[in-house]
C-alpha cells in the first residue's frame, strides 16, 4: 500500500522498489509518457547518423535526414514488426529492415519492398510507412517522445527552466574521456533519490564536495522538475580565480555555485562552476540501473587549463579524499570519488529491503523534503495510469 499519512517517508511502498509488476507499470505509465533524453546533436552530425533509444514500452530511432532535419519513428517495421535499426549507426541512403529488406526513406515513407510486384501486388505503399514519434532540442540536448503530438518540450520543461544555471551546453566541448557508465545494484529511483537528498551531502560526501555550501542548499519542486542550487563554500569561492582547477564558466550576473536539477522523470544535470554534465538513470530491473553521464568544458584554449590546475594545485592539494581511512582500490568509503561513495550507498539501501526490520526512522524536514516530493510525484503519475 501507498503511505496514506501526508509529509511522511517513505510515500512509496516497499514493493515501489522490488516489484517486476511495478517496474513495469512504471515503463507504461511514467517513461512512456514522457520526453526522453537522446544525446547531444554532434552526436549525429550526418545525413543517415542514428540511433535508438527505449522510452519505456517503446522503441525509438532518431535520425538525420539528407535534409538536415532530425526526425524520429517507432522502431518497428511495417511488414513483420520487426526492430530495424541497432543502437548506433549511420544509413547510407535509407532505412532497411534486415529481415526482408522492406526500406524506408528518412521522412519514414515505404519505398521498397523485394519482389513486390509478385509477392504484393495490390499493396498501397503509402499506407505503411513508419509510425511517426517527436524529437526536440532543448539547451542543447536531443529529446525524444513517443508520440506524434505530445505536449510541446517547452511546457514540459517550462516550469523548472528559470531555475536553472546559465550554462549554455551548445557553446561547450564535450571531453569524451570523461564519459561514464557505472552499473548500479539498485532500484532507479534510489537513485534519483539520492541525486535530489540534500541532507547526505555533507555526511556521505564530507571529504569529496567540501567545495560547497551545503548549509545554504536551494531547493525547490517546479512542476514535476527539481531544482538545486549550492553556493561555493567561503574558503574556494574568497579566490576563485586561482583556486577553480579548471576555467571558469561565464556566469554573468547569476549566482556562482552548483546548479543541480532534476528533470522529471530521470535526467539529472550537474551544473558547475567549471562544467556542465549530464546524468542519466536508466532502469534496467527492479534491482538494477545503468547511470550515464557526459561532461562538457568551456570552450577556451588547451593553454588556459593547463594554467588554471597549476594555480589551483595548491588549494586542492590533499583536499579530496574518502570519508573513512582504508584501501581505495576495494573501498568506495574510502576512494575519495564522490559517485562511488553515492553508488555504495544506493547499493546499501537496496540490500536492506529484505530485512523485516526495514523501515525509515525519520525524515529531515528539510535536506529530504526533495525524496518525499519526488515519491509524492511518482505516486501521482502511478495513480493515473490505474
């Protein structure tokens, strides 16, 4: 059962996190639903660059026309219903179902079908063309719906946009080497939860965020959108210029500090006083989630990062490290790498789902506040599925 007590933690059932029959219903009526986030557009900077993304039930393409437009279709032929397109890819000059060779053009139009004047020779071509989906860019990112006329990525982001950082990821360079992809043994909304708790900042990440002020933590429920900010901490922000390991992002007149939303249902940005990422949660199982992220740097010359880490060396020098004395290699408390510090404790609230003594003690009234709104926003879109 959903807690039925307001203001009260957990709103979610147990079962919201080891349950198969939610997982999926989860799928259909949540992810579903929603915009999905793709990538970047240099992602696909070619006539025929695709790819395909899951977007709960529904499998997508997202495509580059030979006119230059990104389009998306279901990725389902209309013969057999077979999937068509892998992952990633590029098309030479239109898309083939390998299993009979039933071929598409980029605007999703039938154009070929083998032996068609014997085998189908009364077929309307124009009437089986791929199933239309929407692809937008916002900030700078690929999103996907699909449906053919969804809300618009302006009203669905609408309310969170405003209270976001002034980063502008279109101007920036991806660092590729930076990209991530960690393998969690948790359900998907720990670990969203733990993207939006204020309150274990401090405590889990005392030795590895210290560059913030937690105490002064911003936090906010727009729409279905979570918004964050941080400032920087005194002793980093009294001399930023030297002390920022990396270039500075071109703040203008807003705050400096960390911009961390969370756009619903599970995309996360971190934006920085040196960068802007991406964090994107994927569910996998109810016990299992896949987290991407992708990093992108202000776009200035090699000659000014290589100055900024010789000046800020000093100030960072031995302030990074775990939260507990051990071995780095087999301890995530003991790695001084934030993320494996977040991922063990994801992992740990998973585990203890199976104990009969399981249950939440207490709730802070402010540091977690997000968890419970976040749930009470997943609570809501479950309902309306019923």
């Amino acid at each position: 059962m959903i807690n039925e007590k307001p203001g009260l933690m957990p709103v979610l059932p147990v079962e919201a996190y080891t349950s198969q029959a939610w997982f999926d219903q989860e799928q259909s009526a949540i992810f579903s639903k929603a915009w999905t986030f793709v990538g970047f557009p240099e992602d696909l900077p070619d006539t025929g660059d695709h790819v395909t993304v899951q977007a709960g039930l529904y499998c997508l393409i997202v495509i580059r026309g030979d006119d230059g437009t990104l389009r998306a279709f279901h990725n389902i032929c209309r013969h057999r219903g077979a999937r068509m397109l892998r992952p990633h890819g590029k098309s030479a000059s239109a898309i083939t179902c390998p299993y009979h060779d039933w071929t598409y053009d980029f605007k999703g139009n039938l154009k070929g079908i083998p032996d068609k004047e014997k085998e189908f020779p009364d077929i309307d071509m124009t009437c089986f063309g791929l199933h239309k989906a929407s692809v937008a860019l916002w900030r700078g990112m690929i999103f996907v719906h699909p449906e053919a006329e969804p809300p618009s990525i302006e009203d669905w982001f609408g309310p969170i946009e405003k209270h976001l950082g002034p980063h502008r990821p279109e101007t920036m360079v991806e660092v590729a080497e930076m990209a991530t992809e960690t393998e969690i043994k948790a359900n998907w909304k720990f670990v969203v939860e733990n993207f939006l708790d204020a309150y274990h900042l401090a405590h889990l990440h005392s030795g590895t965020l210290s560059m913030y002020d937690h105490a002064n933590a911003e936090t906010g429920l727009f729409g279905d959108h979570f918004a964050f900010y941080e400032p920087l901490a005194p002793e980093y922000a009294e001399d930023i210029e030297k002390n920022a390991p990396s270039p500075l992002v071109d703040f203008g007149t807003g705050r400096m500090g960390v911009y961390a939303p969370m756009l619903f249902p599970n995309i996360g940005l971190s934006e920085t006083e040196i960068a802007w990422s991406t964090f994107h949660v994927t569910p996998v199982r109810p016990d299992l989630t896949i987290v991407r992220t992708r990093t992108k740097f202000p776009n200035v010359p090699q000659s000014k990062y290589a100055k900024a880490e010789r000046k800020s060396y000093g100030f960072w020098r031995n302030k990074v490290r775990g939260k507990y004395a051990g071995n780095p290699e087999t301890d995530p408390m003991s790695s001084g790498n934030f993320m494996a510090e977040d991922v063990f404790a994801c992992e740990q609230q998973q585990a203890a789902l199976s104990s009969p003594f399981f249950a939440v003690g207490a709730s802070a009234d402010t540091g977690e506040k997000p968890v419970r709104d976040y749930q009470t926003v997943i609570e809501r879109w479950m309902k309306a599925a019923d």
